[in-house]
C-alpha cells in the first residue's frame, strides 16, 4: 500500500521494515484499530495525545504516516480547531478511515495552517469547535479572523463540508461551525455535506457524518450500513488506546492525597489545592496540560431533584449502552444543575406550560438565557409539575455530565506519580436555596482524603512552556496560576538557565496570595527573575494585572524584543482581552508605532507560538 | 574627667571596636541614624514584612513587626506567609491627653488597627495589627494632632512616665510638665522619622555637628525608661524604672526629687544572671537640676553599659557591676554637682484610686477600670463607643494610667452629670464595682500579637481571676486589695515581680507562680512555684487565701503575709531574687 511507501519521522530503517511486514498482513479495520493502538502507546510513552498531526509546527513533526501538502494526492485536507481536543480526536478518526480507504489526506491544525495553501485546495473538511462566548478555539482565531477577512481567497470549485462541536448550553451554540460554514459558502465553494452540529455527547452524530464524509470522498469504499457501523466503531475504537493508557472514555480513578484551602482567613473566596494521586496509572502530561476531571452530582441534590419529580431512585431506566437506575444516572450520567435549551423545549412538552412554550420561539434569545440562569433542572421541575412522569421520559430532557478541566499545577518532574490542581469553589444562592458547582463543589465538600476521582490528562499544545533559556512572561489571575507553579517546577529541576516573570492578580494580599510562600522560594533561589503582584480590593482603585503590566511596559517589551513568550491564562471574559489591550498599548508606546503595527506585532507573536493563552 | 569608671573593666563597652560587640551596634552605627532601608521596605509588594535589620530599626520608631500567632501555623500549610502586620506604640509622655487627640487615636484604630486600641503599663496607646500600606497614614494622622510614636521602643529613651495623681491638680500639672520635656529631650534627633513617615526632605544640617548630640551613632546599649512620681502613689512603680525622680512636695510644694536609678524587671528562665531589680536612692537634686541629672544618667549607662551581650545591657547590671557609688560618683562627675541627702518620701500603693476625685482645683476626675487596657467594644459593653462619645463632649482631658486604667481628667463639676449619663448609657456604670483583686491586675498583652510570648497573658487572666474571686470571696476577701499581675514570658511588662502574686508564662498553659511583692512596689516577690498548670496555681493560691484570712494581723497585706507565714522567702535585692 503506497501509504507505507515513504519513511515516517523518527523511525529507524529496521523499525520500518517490521511496521511494513505487519501492514502487509493486515485485514480491513485492524489498520484503524492499530492506529489507535500505537496513539495509545505513544500517549504512553510521551504524554501527549500522539497524533502528530495534534502536534503544532514548533515541536516539529508532521504526522507519521501522513504525508505533507506534497503527497496529498486528491488534494483533501481535514482541518480542525480544538481547544479540548475532541475536534482534534475526530479529525484523527475520519483521516484513518479515508486512508484506510486509500487517500492521503493532509491534517492540519489551524493553528499551524499555511492560509496562503487555502486557495489551492480540491476538497477541505473543516472540524471545529465553539469557545468562549460563541467564538473559535483560541487556537483558531488567527485561522478565522484571516477567513472573514477581505484577504481571504475566492474558493470558487472548492469541495468542503463542517463538523461543528458545541454544547447547546450555550446560546451561540456551535457558531463557530457556522460561521465557517456560511463563510466558505460565500467564498464559493461548494458543500458536498451538509453540516452536522453536535453536542457534547457527540459521539453517534459524529460517528454517522464521518461514515457519510467518507463515502461522499471515497466513492470505492463499501456499502453505507457497514460504514456506519465500522464509523462508529471507529469512535470507540478511539478509545481502544485505552488499553495502553487512560483517557476521557476510560478515565482513571485517581486518589486523593491532599485537598486543603489556600485562601486565608477572610478571604471573600474559597479557592483549594488538591493533590491525587496517579500511581500506577503510567499517565503522563506536560505543563501547560490539563487534566480532565468527571465529577459525580451532590447525592443532596439528586435526592431533591426524585423528590421534586416524586421519581424512586431505583426507577429502572436504560441508557445507550446499559441499564441502570434514574438514581444513579441522576448522581453519575447527567447534568442536574444546570439546565439547556433542549430541557426547556423538552419540559415545554412534558408539562404544556405556555411560558416554556414562548421561550423555545427563535428570537427568545435573551429571555431564554435569563431564564436559565435563574432555573437550574430541579427549579424547572419544581416550577413545572408534571405529574405521573416516567424515569426514562425524565432524562430524555438532560445532557450527558460533561467533564470538567483543571490547568494542572504541578510538575511531574517534581512529583512523578502526583498531579495537582488550583480549584476554586463556585457557590451561589439561587431561588433562596445554595447552590455549588459540580466538580468543584464536590471537590469542596466532599472529596475526603483516600476518596478516589475518574480523571484523564487532556493535552494542551497550545499552551506549552519555552525552551529553557528562552525568557517567559506569565500572567495569571485567581486559579490562573496553576500552569505556571508547573511551569516554574519543572524549570527548577531542569536548572533552566531561561528568565521567568509572573505577573499575578487577585483580590486581597492577606487571604487571596495564592502559594505566596512558594513563589517567594522560587525567586530566592533565582528560578523565578520577578514577580509583580496586583490585590483589586485592597485600595479604592481596583489594580488589576494588566495596570502592573503596564506600569513594567518598557521591561516588558525589552523582555519581548529578547524573544521572550508570554503566557495568559485564567479568566476568558475579561482578563485576556484586558491584557490583550494593554499589550497592544505597550507595545505602541514603547516601539513608536501604530495600532496596527502593534497588533501585527502580537498576531506574530501567537503566530510563531510566543504568546499562548489558557482561558476559561 | 577620670573617675572610678573609666579606671573598670571596659572590655564591653562603647570604647570597643564594633566587632568585638553585638552584632546589633554594628547594626545601629552603619544605620545612617536609623534610616536604613525602611523607606524601601515599604514598598515591597511580594510581602507583607519588611527586610530583616529594617525590623530592627524601626523600633526606634516606635514599630514592630509582629505576626497574628494564632494562624501562623494554618498559614504555613496554607502556602501563605505568616499574617505579618505591625504594632504602632505612640509616645504619650505621663499619659496625658485631649479630647482631640482621643477622637483623632479612635479613628486610626478603627481605621487601621482593628477597632481596638490598647492602653499599656507605661501609660501609652498601642496599635495592633496595621498593615505596611497602612503605616504612613496611620503615622501622618498622629502628626496631625501632634503625636507621634518616636523612640516608643529602640535602645533610647522610652516613654516617660508621671503620676496621674488626681488630687493635687498643680503639682501633677508641674511635675507633668517635666516628664514631657524630659521626654523631648531625651528622644533621639534624627530626622529620619520626619523623612521616612512624613515623607519630608532632609533637613540641610551641618555635616560636622552630629545628628544626634546624646547618642552618637550607637544609641544607648539597651531601652532606658525614666519615670516621674507623686508620693503617696506609687503608680508609675518607680522602682522599675532605670532612672526615677520621686517628687518632693511638703505642703504640696515642689522643692525637688529623690532620684532612684537601676530599676528593671525583664529576666530570663534558667539564666540565674539575669534578675528583676528595684531601682537604688542616690539622693536628692532640685527642680532646675533634673535635665542635667538625666543627661548624666544616661551617659553614664551609654558610655559603660554593656554591649557585647544584651541579655546583660540594661542600667541595673551596669550598676551591680561597676558598684552603685562609681556610678553615682559618675553621674556626679558628668552632672557636675553631688546629690544631695534623699528626703523622706512615703508610699501607700501602686493601685489606682477608681471613680470619682475632686481636685484641689475644683475639677474632677473619673478613674474608670479598663481590663488590661483593652479598649474595645464588648458585647453589650461598647468601651470604644462610649470613650468616642465621652470624647466628644469633653473639654478636659484623659490620663492612662501606669495600671493600664483611664482617667477621664479635669472635669468642670457642672460637666460631671452628662459624662455619667453616657457611661451608663454604654454599660459602664459599674464597671469599677469588682473585686479588690481584680481592681488590682494587670496582664500584658501576650498572644496572639507578641512574638516572644510562651502563654496566654491578656486573654486568660480574666478567667483565672473568676476563679480565685470564688476562693476569696468563700474567705470574705473579696474586697480585699491585692495586686496580681500575669505575662506570657518572663520579660515582665506588666511588672509582675514586684506584685503580690504574679504569674510569668512558661509554655501554653503554664506559669511560675510568686509570692510576696510590696503593696506599694518597695519589694520584690519570690518564686513559690515554677512551671505549674492552673490546678496547682489555685490551691496554692487557696492555701494561701485560706491561711491569710484566718491568721493575718490587723492591716496587714497579702503580700508581707506570705513572707511572715514562710511561704517565700523576702527578696532584699535583685541579685538574689534567683536565690
Ligand atoms: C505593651 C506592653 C505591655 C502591656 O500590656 O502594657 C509591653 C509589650 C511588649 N514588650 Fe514590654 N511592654 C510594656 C512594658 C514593659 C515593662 C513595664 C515598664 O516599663 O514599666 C517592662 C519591664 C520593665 C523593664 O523594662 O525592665 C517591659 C519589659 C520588656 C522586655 C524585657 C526588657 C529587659 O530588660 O529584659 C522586653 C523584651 C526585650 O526588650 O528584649 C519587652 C518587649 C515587649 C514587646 C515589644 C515584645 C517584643 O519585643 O517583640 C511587647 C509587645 C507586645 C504586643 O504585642 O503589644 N518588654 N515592658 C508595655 C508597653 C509599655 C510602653 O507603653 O512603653
Ligand atoms: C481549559 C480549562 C482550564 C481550567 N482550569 C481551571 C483551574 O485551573 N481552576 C479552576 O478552578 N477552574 C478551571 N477551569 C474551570 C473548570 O473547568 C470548571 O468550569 C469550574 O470549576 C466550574 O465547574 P463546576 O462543575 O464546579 O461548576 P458547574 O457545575 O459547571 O457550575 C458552573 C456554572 O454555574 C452557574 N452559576 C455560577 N454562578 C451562578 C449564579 N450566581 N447564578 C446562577 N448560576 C450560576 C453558571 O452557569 C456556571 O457556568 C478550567 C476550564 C477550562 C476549560
Ligand atoms: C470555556 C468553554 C466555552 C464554550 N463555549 C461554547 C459556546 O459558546 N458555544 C458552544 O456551542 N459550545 C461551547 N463550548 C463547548 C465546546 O465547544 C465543546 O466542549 C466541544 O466538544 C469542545 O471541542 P474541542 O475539544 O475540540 O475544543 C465551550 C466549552 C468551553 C470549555
Ligand atoms: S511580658 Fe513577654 S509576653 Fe508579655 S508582652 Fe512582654 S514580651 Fe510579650
């Protein structure tokens, strides 16, 4: 088969001749598994999800076995923008089912996607997720600015079709898909499927479009059913690494060693650290990574939640792949506090309410939203009685309980089998009652010592640490530290020669200093240059970091000028594009030179990976 | 001029190189008169504490840094720095003072020092618990109404104490006056106070005149205390004082003082060289002497005190060391006149007289108890509150007692009604109505704030005081005065060893107890148990209350009883209080 006919990256001639000699004697389907398989391994080995084409340009590399722009024989290209790296995981998936059918599709990050290369392409498939408030990946947003711009190319006879991953929590569901979508539209290519937009439980949606993608490009490969059905076996086979190391399908359930409060007394926040342990688990991750966490619901809350709906817990219910109670699927399968769109509409049915009924209408928006955030599932159901409800008719209404992310805060060159995480505690009142998060409410109430906690390393390319001696400037706000104590851990062991300057943020000195004493360590001993502290409530005029950046603005641009990369990770809403701006306005003042100049500046920056952010 | 002294030993003193000496003298000569790196150390924004040797300087200040002890620990696990703030002790020379300056004192511990103010045994206020930020404003406030906090601690001149003495309302003005010019003059010079807290540029000086005249670039070796009383009161405690003047006024005419030096409490647990004494009569100078008698004292200690060892520095072992009469002859030498014979003076207590007083004057004057001089709002009892409200309505003056207790001084007669009215309106009608033991206490203010406090001091004489007010009461003594003073460590700043019963902190929960100090603090006390819980302390404290009621003679005081029954023997000197 001519995909084996050239050496792959970083394989030794004998190691070439064995992988050859197994693909010689392969049968349909075992090719795909054993992809997986060796991702697998790789994460294993490496630590970091292995698809190399998951890799950004710097660390180098493109795909083993993927050719480049080059060997793209059909010229089809399977672009994707990730933040999680779901997106990235069925970009792997559909270009192991084309190759398995022959082509040699060319997967790209839009991270590292030359634009200039866009004009040229025959057929693109775009996979792309939605973040922030209904914006690209932050790693895309360079790819898509270009695309709306007035730079981008006409497309005209260009083949291409949209996987779009949202989350219909939230209102712009999906958008970024759409937008791509329609935008590719108007640079006249042509749609060749229509585009799919899935929801965080996306795996079956996903599963079906890739089966007809690859038939709709792959004119030889075999009949629909059994597409669809090798489709879907390849997205659990996605998992079948699983074998080889844990991840967000087979997640590992590690235990707890240390959860303590590290905000002081007084402080208006509760913010935690939380050690588990990874023992045995042979997970692996960088700084920069973060580490996926399944949380269960507060069995409070689901007692409240059977009461409200006068539902037993050992209502028998089925779900996808198994039967089992409404009680159980209450505490571990779904989401119970917050409420979506889908539960209004479902509820809207369930209970014939006329106000639901007005809230599903397409310019109801805003009143939806509103009413979202002041109804969470249980204030739905206690608003909206219905009576003499089935335990399977119930979670037709929910989502699937969604993971939840935490930038890790610890280095395994420091602690090999430990991983740490800065988790601050959300808890509101809501309709009179307190209410707390999910994760980081069980986290604060519940996770004992020896407790244990499913958990997988989610990698985070995007956010990845300098070499050694290059200099680094890291910006963090509340538990936007995290990454950076891993950052500054791993510095230490490795005795990097690089300068390091941490600009921190929070609201008082006295409680909120997250690990005060140990960034005190770091500068005694040199492995942190400076540190520039910014406290809002302790004066009447609230500083915030970006006010401290821009007070260092002629060291920090020095610090740039040297090459330095700078880090921003913590709040999305409002400190990145804070330190956006001021970034901008420094530099500005600094160099002499326009706006434009300055923010051409920055999109160089983020382009060659130098300014990387981690926000939430 | 060679006297006795110059021919001693001076292996120790001023006339040594500095490295032959504590490292502290370097510290204090290469200070640029206590500049230092303070100002910096201000702004350091990565911590709340200020560099190591600044700490040390800006005691002379009046500043300490200090940390909340209670947390320490949760902090130290919480990868927080210890909840580092600062102690602000203001110079109040004989305690006096406005109305004004009450309100203005009021406002800054609301503002900075945690809604409480403490009122200490040296007659001052004391600030807990201010933050870095808040230093300057804190000490710009205090210069708006004419106070400051120079020299509150540091090797110099402390506070200056005076009588509050309430009757003799023109003595106590013209001996009051004194203390507070001795003060300014004995304070140091520098301008480094205005430069660093006012923020004021250096005064151009001429470079060859020294900042400091008294002091040099060295300071004194050790704190030096210098304290002003009125007989029959021995309040102040005159006799821990390093230099006192006892004010002779037959007929209520000053003629002068006899001058007492070498007083001192401060010890330490196992270290039998060091020991409480009480200050030695020298003799007696005329009013228009007292500023050259104080000039020459304090040379004296500055030029032969001891500065290799701390421990050892202050004027008490100076004096045990060289000899009262070289000292005195010393002081003679540098005062150029001889003291003359001592006159008689006599004391009845070192307590305060509670309620109401008339003066000679005609003004009143209310003695109100403050428990341990904690100025705060209590449940039910808002002491900050009602001093605020008494403040604003009150054209005398204040006056903190050396018992840590306020006089609400100089009121017309006609004024008297409406400041009854809002102590009772507070809850403090009755606050002087308790135990002749309790009207008798002091602590020192010990946790969570002192960082050399091994027990509870403040916060837990209270308790014990209800328990052995139980005992006395069972005994029929419950009005009887006794003197009972308690400190978390053995430095003795509520002066414990020359109170009838005292008790000095060993560890948590721990205190050696002492018997037999002079009512009126001519005597010290003796160690009757070390290192014992509450349980022992309150049957030894039984046997002896017991023992008293049934067989003490007419008058006689509870203090002088437990030497007469045997309980501990009578301290002559300080050398063999450890005896
Ligand atoms: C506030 C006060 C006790 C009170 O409850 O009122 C006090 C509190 C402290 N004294 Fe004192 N002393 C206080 C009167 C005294 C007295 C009583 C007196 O002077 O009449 C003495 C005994 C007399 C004497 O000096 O011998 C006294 C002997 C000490 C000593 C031991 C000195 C010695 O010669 O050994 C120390 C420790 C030291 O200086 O090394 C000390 C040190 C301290 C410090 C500053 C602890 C420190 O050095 O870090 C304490 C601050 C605690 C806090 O958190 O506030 N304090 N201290 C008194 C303030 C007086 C003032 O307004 O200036
Ligand atoms: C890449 C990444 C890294 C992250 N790193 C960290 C980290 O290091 N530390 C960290 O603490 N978090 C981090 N997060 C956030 C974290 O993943 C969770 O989102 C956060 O902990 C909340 O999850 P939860 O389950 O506790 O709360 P949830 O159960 O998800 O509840 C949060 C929701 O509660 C609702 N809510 C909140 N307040 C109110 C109110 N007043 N009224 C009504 N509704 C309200 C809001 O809808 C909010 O979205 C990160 C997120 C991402 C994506
Ligand atoms: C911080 C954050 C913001 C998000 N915002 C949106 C959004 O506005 N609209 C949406 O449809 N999905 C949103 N999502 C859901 C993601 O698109 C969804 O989790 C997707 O599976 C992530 O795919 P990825 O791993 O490829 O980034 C958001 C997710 C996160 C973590
Ligand atoms: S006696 Fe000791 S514990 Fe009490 S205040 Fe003085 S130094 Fe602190």
């Amino acid at each position: 088969m001519s995909v084996f006919e050239f050496p792959a990256t970083a394989l030794t001639a004998e190691q070439w001749q064995q992988v050859n000699a197994l693909a010689q004697s392969l049968r349909p389907g075992q090719a795909l598994w054993l992809s997986g398989y060796f991702a697998g391994l790789d994460r294993g080995v490496r630590g970091v999800i292995a698809d190399a084409d998951y890799i950004p340009a710097p660390q180098g590399a493109t795909a083993a076995g993927t050719p480049d722009a080059g060997g793209a024989v059909q010229g089809l290209t399977i672009l994707y923008g990730s933040e999680t790296g779901n997106s990235a995981t069925l970009a792997r998936i559909l270009a192991d089912r084309v190759r398995e059918c022959g082509l040699q599709p060319v997967v790209s990050d839009m991270a590292d996607y030359k634009t200039r290369k866009l004009k040229d392409e025959q057929t693109l498939i775009v996979i792309t997720s939605t973040h922030g408030e209904g914006d690209a990946p932050q790693s895309a947003m360079a790819f898509f600015e270009f695309l709306a711009s007035r730079k981008a190319p006409k497309l005209a006879g260009m083949k291409y079709a949209v996987l779009a991953l949202g989350d219909s929590t939230y209102e712009r569901y999906c958008e970024a898909g759409k937008q791509i979508d329609k935008r590719l539209a108007e640079l006249g290519a042509t749609q060749i499927e229509a585009r799919v937009d899935c929801d965080v439980d996306y795996d079956e949606p996903a599963a079906a479009w890739i089966a007809a993608m690859v038939e709709k490009i792959t004119p030889a490969a075999s009949s629909g059913a059994s597409v669809v059905g090798s489709a879907r076996v390849s997205i659990e086979t996605s998992a079948a690494p699983a074998a080889a190391v844990f991840d967000k399908r087979r997640p590992f359930s590690a235990t707890v060693i240390d959860n303590f409060v590290l905000t002081g007394r007084g402080s208006s926040k509760e913010t935690r650290h939380i050690e588990l342990s990874l023992e045995e688990s042979g997970l692996t991750f960088e700084p920069g990574d973060a580490l996926g966490v399944i949380p269960h619901n507060d069995p409070a809350l689901v007692e409240a939640l059977l009461g409200a709906l006068s539902l037993n817990a050992d209502a028998p219910i089925t779900l996808k792949d198994r039967a089992t109670t409404l009680g159980a699927a209450l505490a571990t399968d779904f989401e119970i506090t917050l409420a979506t769109p889908r539960l209004i509409d479902h509820w809207a049915k369930l209970s014939g309410s006329a106000e639901l009924e007005r809230l599903k209408g397409e310019g109801e928006a805003e009143a939806r939203t509103a009413f979202l955030r002041g109804h969470h599932v249980v204030d739905v159901v206690r608003r909206f009685p219905v009576c003499g409800l089935d335990a399977q008719n119930v979670i037709a209404g929910l989502r699937p309980l969604q993971p939840r992310l935490y930038s890790i805060a610890s280095s395994q060159a420091v602690a090999a089998d430990e991983v740490h995480l800065t988790i601050s505690t959300v808890r509101y009142d809501l309709n009179g009652e307190p209410r707390s998060g999910v994760a980081s409410g069980y986290f604060a109430d519940r996770a004992e010592p020896d407790t244990t906690v499913p958990v997988y390393v989610q990698a985070n390319p995007h956010f990845r640490m300098a070499d050694d001696d290059t200099p680094i400037i890291m910006i963090g706000a509340g538990t936007g530290v995290a990454p950076y104590r891993a950052f500054l851990q791993e510095r230490e062991t490795r005795g990097a020669s690089g300068k390091s300057w941490l600009f921190f943020g929070e609201r008082n000195f006295r409680s909120d200093f997250l690990y005060q004493t140990e960034w005190q360590g770091f500068l005694k001993d040199g492995v942190l240059s400076r540190m520039n502290v910014a406290f809002s409530r302790d004066s009447a005029s609230k500083t915030y970091v970006q006010h401290k950046l821009r007070e260092q603005a002629r060291d920090v641009y020095a610090w740039l000028e040297e090459g330095a990369h700078i880090y921003v990770c913590g709040d999305a809403a409002n400190l990145a594009p804070d330190v956006h701006a001021t970034l901008s306005a420094l530099i500005q003042q600094e160099s002499g030179r326009g706006r434009a100049a300055a923010d051409e500046y920055l999109g160089t920056l983020q382009r060659e990976h130098r300014y990387q952010l981690d926000v939430y | 001029m060679t006297t006795l002294l110059e021919k001693s030993d001076r292996s120790r003193d001023v006339s040594q190189p500095l490295e032959k000496l504590n490292p502290d003298e370097t510290l204090k000569a290469n200070s640029n008169q206590l500049r230092g790196t303070i100002a910096e150390g201000l702004v350091a924004e990565l911590t709340a504490a200020v560099p190591g040797d600044d700490i040390k300087l800006m005691k002379f200040h009046g500043i300490y840094q200090q940390d909340n002890r209670d947390i320490r620990d949760e902090r130290r696990r919480q990868r927080l720095e210890p909840a580092f703030d600062f102690m602000v002790r203001v110079r109040l020379p004989g305690g006096v003072l406005t109305s004004a300056q009450w309100l203005k004192l009021d406002e800054l511990g609301r503002a900075y020092g945690g809604e409480t103010l403490r009122l200490t045994t040296r007659q001052t206020f004391q600030f807990h618990g201010v933050l870095k930020r808040n230093l300057r404003p804190l000490m710009q406030g205090m210069r708006d109404v004419g106070l400051d906090s120079r020299a509150a601690c540091g090797d110099d001149s402390r506070g200056v104490m005076c009588s509050v003495h309430p009757q003799l309302s023109a003595l106590h003005a013209q001996v009051y006056a004194m203390a507070k010019a001795a003060s300014d003059h004995a304070i140091p010079k520098t301008g480094a106070y205005r430069e660093i807290w006012y923020e004021e540029e250096p005064e151009p000086r001429n470079q060859a005149t020294p900042e400091e005249p008294l002091y040099g670039r060295s300071y004194m070796p050790r704190k030096f205390k210098i304290g002003f009383v009125l007989p029959p009161f021995n309040d102040i405690d005159i006799y821990a004082q390093d230099l006192g003047f006892i004010a002779i006024a037959p007929r209520g005419k000053l003629e002068g003082f006899n001058v007492v030096i070498g007083g001192g409490m401060g010890r330490t647990d196992q270290a039998p060289e060091t020991y409480p004494r009480l200050a030695s009569l020298i003799g007696f100078v005329a009013v228009d002497k007292v500023t050259a008698v104080i000039d020459a004292t304090m040379m004296v200690q500055r030029d032969f005190g001891d500065r290799a060892d701390r421990m050892h520095a202050r004027f008490k072992y100076t004096i045990d060391d060289k000899g009262l009469d070289a000292i005195k002859a010393g002081i003679e030498a540098r005062q150029g006149f001889t003291f003359e014979e001592p006159r008689e003076a006599i004391f009845t207590s070192n307590g305060d007289q509670y309620g109401w007083q008339r003066g000679e004057d005609e003004l009143e004057h209310y003695t109100l108890f403050i428990e341990n001089g904690r100025v705060i709002n209590h449940e039910g009892r808002p002491l900050m509150d009602a001093l605020r409200a008494i403040a604003k309505i009150h054209h005398g003056t204040f006056r903190v007692t050396p018992n840590q207790n306020l006089i609400i001084a100089d009121v017309a007669p006609k004024a008297r009604p409406a400041i009854e009215k809002l102590l009772d309106a507070h809850g403090l009608g009755s606050s002087n109505a308790l135990s002749g033991l309790r009207l008798n206490s002091m602590a020192c203010v010990s946790m969570p704030t002192c960082g050399l406090a091994m027990a509870e001091s403040e916060r837990y004489l209270p308790n014990l005081l209800t328990k052995m007010e139980a005992i006395l009461s069972a005994q029929g003594l419950i009005d009887e005065p006794i003197t009972i003073r308690m400190t978390g460590c053995p430095n003795g700043c509520s002066r414990p060893y020359i109170a009838e019963v005292a008790l000095t902190g060993r560890a948590p929960g721990k205190y050696n107890l002492y018997f037999g100090g002079g009512f009126h603090g001519q005597r010290l006390n003796k160690m009757y148990l070390e290192n014992v819980g509450e349980d022992v302390i309150l049957d030894a404290f039984e046997k002896l209350a017991v023992h008293f009621a049934r067989e003490r003679q007419p008058d006689e005081r509870f203090g002088d009883f437990a030497i007469r029954a045997g309980y501990v023997a009578e301290v002559k000197e300080g050398r063999h209080f450890n005896d």
